[in-house]
C-alpha cells in the first residue's frame, strides 16, 4: 500500500492527490476538537522586520501573499514557455481554448450576479467561480487513462492557461486597495531593472531573484495584490541563450527547480491553511446562502455552459477547430471538468472578503469545495462514457 501510494504521488496525478490529501485534512482537523488550534495555527502572527520596514501578517496571508508568489511565479513561467514556443504559440492553435476559457469567465460571473447582485457585501465575489485548478482537472482526466486524446488533454491545459491569465488581470484591476505611489515607483524602479537585465542578456537567475524580492516587498506595501509581482518576474526571465552569455534556457531551469516545489509543497500548504471549512456548526440556512449557492453553480453549471457553448461557437463558425480525434461529447465532457476550481478560486475568495468580515456570515470556500467536487465526479463520468464512443458520434 504504501508502495502504491509512493508510486501515485510520483505520478503525474501526484500534485492533485497532495491538494486534495490536504485540504481533506484541513477539514477533518476544523471539525474535530482540535478546531482551536487549527484556528490558532493560521492566525499565529509573523513579522518581519529589517530596519524601517516591517512586514507583519498572520501565517495565512504569509502563505497568500508569500507562497503563493511563487506559485504565480511559475505560472508566469509556463506562460512565456507557452506563449513563445508551446501550444499558444500558433493562433489557431490558441483559439478554441481562448474562446472556452471566455465563456468559462463569463458566464460564471453572471451565474454568480444573479444571486448576488443586489447585495453590496457579497457581489465583489464575482470572480471566484470564474477559475480552474489544472492540478485537479488533470488528475480526473488521467483517471481515464490513455482512451483520453492528447488534444484535449493540450485543449485543457491551455484552457487553464488562459484562465490564470485572465485571473491574473482580474486580481490586479479589481482586487487592488489604496495605492501606495512610493511603493509603487518602487517596483516600477525594479521592472526597469529587469528589463535591462534582459535586454543586457544577462541569463544567471540571482541577479533576477534579488530584484524580484525587491519587487515582491514593494508590490505588496503598494497596495497591488503582491503574487502579481511573481508574474511580472517570470515575464522578463530569459528564455533563449545569449551569444555572450550561453549558460543554457534560464526560464527552463527555474521552471523544472519550481515546479516540485510549488507542486508539493507551497500547494498543499495553501490547501491546508484555506480549506479548514467548519461543518459542525452550519444549518440550512449556510447551505442556501446567495454566496456559496452562487459559487456551486457558477462552477458547476456556469463553467460547463460558458466553456462549451463558447467553444461550439467557435468551431461552428469555423474560428476554430475541434481537438483532434474527439468530438462535441468529449469536449462537452472536459467543459464540465473546467468547473473544478479549486486553488484559484479559494485565492480570489480570499481576496475577495478577507477586509469585511464575512466568514462570520457565510463561507464561500462550501461553494468552492460542492462546485468542484459535482464538476469533477459529474466530469468524470460523463467523459467516461463519450470515450466509449467513436469520434465521429454527433452531439446530442
């Protein structure tokens, strides 16, 4: 058993099994008799301080605002690799998953307003079920095991793609407090610095790492979210050697470095220090609330209607074309794996409510973890029977 369990997280799947063991341990922990000390755990101040500066946070929002730029680093790295030399590089190639991935905002975000909308406390959380968690939509999709296409395996990932950059834009316009301008000087100072880094072809990582920290700090006392300095980093690493500097793929080797480390460790953190929802103590009433019913459906039924309609749109108008060697049910299938929204979503909602209060009066994170779990069982499934199918099946 503990062979296979070895074997599993040393898989592809590793990452999603990790996310999923540890907010299912965050959980059992919130709703057992040692629900204090989880409570304590995240809220156990830390400060850091160097002279003047001083940064002092609860462990939570060192790992919302820390950690979790690293793993916005990365993605910001697999954007530029994607983006310059992956599946985006080709417009064609970009299109379906672009069109899918606006409906998949989209719509959610209107399903979510519909059941918010005249609430001025709870309407600012739009945005949560406008995200994928590609770990885990993946994970379902190798599940299935190798019937899947590769294309709609590429479709996904890229879908996804193109969801963080879409949840990347939104952080940065609409969940921004008041601007610090010294601050923010600050890190515009450090992006000039990196582009004549780049510009100078400068390829060893410490240069960029030490500005990137500068910038980190000085994104985070602005007022910006500071995980959109981890992207901003990514977005000036060099990618191709220079003729004076041949050292080899600088965003290759910090990719590979990071991406163990973010998958294994900086996510299942983020996991257990967010997913601690309290069950013992909710009645009806928190089931029906407008916030966590607008999230359920907006994940489940708002990002499968966004996704594949847009998606349909697209082919039939001839923008677009379908993934290779599937058809309308496989992609209607992935479309539903889309509402799986996991680690993005339970971000944004934290950005979302952390400065009002509104734990005490509703958990949107019930919604994140009831929309996710229907979109992947649901997903799953559905995709299992279209793959019985030949490609060539019509929809329905």
């Amino acid at each position: 058993m503990v062979k296979n369990l070895k074997a599993a997280l040393q898989g592809p799947t590793g990452g999603g099994i990790l996310l999923g063991l540890a907010a299912l341990l965050a959980i059992i922990i919130a709703n057992s008799p040692f629900h204090h000390i989880y409570a304590l755990l995240i809220e156990t101040p830390v400060k850091l301080q160097i002279g003047a500066l001083e940064i002092a946070k609860p462990l939570l929002l060192w790992v919302n605002d820390g950690f979790m730029a690293l793993f916005f680093f990365l993605v910001g790295l697999e954007l530029k690799r994607e983006c310059l030399a992956g599946e985006l590089k080709s417009w064609r190639n970009a299109m379906l998953p672009g069109f899918g991935a606006l409906g998949g905002m989209a719509v959610p975000a209107l399903v979510y307003l519909i059941f918010n909308y005249d609430n001025d406390l709870t309407r600012g959380g739009w945005a949560i079920p406008a995200a994928t968690d590609i770990a885990f939509a993946l994970g379902v999709l190798s599940l299935l095991g190798p019937r899947v296409p590769l294309s709609l395996k590429i479709f996904l990932t890229s879908l996804a793609i193109f969801d963080d950059i879409g949840a990347i834009l939104i952080i940065a316009f609409f969940y921004t407090s008041k601007i610090s301008m010294i601050s923010l000087m600050v890190s515009l100072i450090a992006v000039v610095a990196l582009w004549v880094l780049n510009r100078q072809g400068i390829v060893k990582k410490l240069p960029y790492l030490c500005i990137g920290i500068i910038m980190w700090v000085a994104v985070l006392k602005s007022g910006v979210h500071a995980t959109i300095a981890g992207v901003v980093l990514a977005m000036f690493i060099p990618m191709t050697p220079h003729a004076r500097y041949p050292e080899g793929n600088t965003l290759a080797n910090l990719e590979h470095g990071l991406h163990d480390m973010v998958i294994f460790f900086v996510l299942p953190i983020f996991a257990f220090c967010n997913s601690g929802v309290a069950l013992y103590n909710m009645g009806f009433s928190d089931l029906v609330h407008p916030v966590p019913v607008g999230i359920t459906l907006g994940l489940f039924i708002g990002k499968q209607v966004g996704v594949f309609s847009f998606c349909w749109l697209a082919i039939k108008m001839g923008i677009a074309k379908m993934p290779s060697s599937s058809n309308f049910k496989q992609l209607y299938g992935v479309s539903v794996l889309t509402g799986i929204g996991f680690t993005m979503s339970l971000f944004i909602g934290g950005l979302a409510f952390e400065s009002i209060g509104a734990d005490k009066m509703f958990d949107e994170r019930l919604g994140i973890l009831l929309g996710s779990l229907f979109s992947g069982v649901a997903g799953y499934f559905i995709l299992r029977k279209a793959l019985n199918e030949s490609p060539e099946t019509p929809i329905a």
